[in-house]
C-alpha cells in the first residue's frame, strides 16, 4: 500500500492522523537534520500499521515535508 504524508518535524508529540483514505499527517519530534526525521517518520507509522519498521519504506521524498512512503 502507497500512502502520501505530510511530515511536521520538530512537533511536542509523535502522532500520525489520517486526513482521508490514502494521506496522513505525521508529527515527529525529530528535527529533519541527518535523516532523523524519516526514520522517526518510519517508526510511528509502524507502530500506527502494526507493522515492523523493515515493511515501511520511503519512495520519495527524503528531503521534502511531503513523502510518499510504501507499506508491505
């Protein structure tokens, strides 16, 4: 599954929330620096799926507020 999501580093609290079928908003406390930020990105969207970090997956978007990350 292919999600789209908006990414607020440097938030008080981790949270993902579902905008509609396939976008969210995910807040991090990471600051985007160094890749901190998509890996904190990475683990609150596993957590939300119940999945193992290893299954999420960014396409596109490393260095951008807006990704689009894979979930297997």
């Amino acid at each position: 599954m292919k999600i789209f999501v908006k990414v607020k580093p440097r938030a008080r609290a981790e949270e993902a929330e579902r905008a509609d079928e396939a976008h969210f908003k995910v807040a991090v406390r990471e600051p985007p620096a160094g890749g901190k930020a998509n890996e904190a990105v990475r683990k609150v969207l596993a957590k939300y799926f119940d999945v193992a970090i290893s299954r999420v997956r960014i396409v596109s978007g490393r260095a951008s507020k807006q990704k689009i990350i894979e979930i297997t």
